[in-house]
C-alpha cells in the first residue's frame, strides 16, 4: 500500500513539471440558461471605466445572453455583465464555465474564461447594470 502511494504521488509531482503556468487562480462559475423574461428587461448596462473588475468571490451564477455576452449575478442581487472579444458559444454548454485572473481575486477586462467543453476567450469589458428606472 505505501508503494502505491508513492507511484501516485511520483505521478502527481511528474505531471505537475509539465502542465502550464497557472495565470494565477481558476474558478467555476455555474450558468443557467438565458430565458428573456421581465426580470432581465429590468436591468440595463451602466457605465463601465477602465480598470473595471469584479470581485470573484462575490459571483453567485451567471446567465449566457449570447456567445459574447455573459451576465454575472453576484451575492446580494447585483449584476455585472462580460463582454467577450470574440464570440463563445461552448460557454453555456455543461452548465459552467472557469475563469483565469490576473489579479487575485478579481475578473478583470483581458482575463480569460474557459468552457468546461474547452475553448478559452477573452474578456474585453467588465460592465455594472443598474435597474431601469420605472416608466
């Protein structure tokens, strides 16, 4: 048994030497399907600066608007929306998508996010939404 142990620990350290750099964390954020209904009329984009991020720890779940427009549904009810570079339709696929920051805990505008079916995009602006004024 510790013979095992040990292989399966030499083939950890082994695969380790050869796998990528990390940028510096991953994490998994669940999707759910994207139903237009009155709740997502309610909240439209506000205004974005540079240097906009949002805090990882805080994300709830996420809604795919479309393959370049993924919406973030923090704790507490807020919403931030990605806008992606390029189109990314295999993030609603298997109900999540993983994320690389460069800065610690935080999703930032040129970070990347990775479908669980593989395929990697990049964000290129990090969005608040506000709720719509009542009419």
């Amino acid at each position: 048994m510790v013979r095992a142990g040990r292989a399966a620990l030499l083939l950890a350290l082994s695969l380790s030497a050869f796998a990528p750099a990390a940028i510096a964390q991953v994490g998994r954020v669940p999707v759910a399907p994207h139903s237009p209904s009155r709740a997502q009329e309610q909240w439209v984009p506000g205004k974005s600066s540079r240097g906009t991020c949002v805090e990882a720890d805080r994300i709830a779940g996420a809604v795919v608007i479309n393959p370049r427009t993924v919406e973030l549904v923090m704790k507490g009810g807020a919403r931030w929306r990605l806008q992606l570079q390029s189109q990314c339709p295999q993030l609603s696929y298997y109900g999540g998508f993983y994320y690389n920051q460069a800065q610690a805990g935080k999703i930032c505008a040129q970070d990347r996010i990775v479908g669980r079916a593989g395929g990697e995009c990049r964000v290129s602006r990090v969005i608040p939404m506000v709720k719509a004024k009542k009419r």
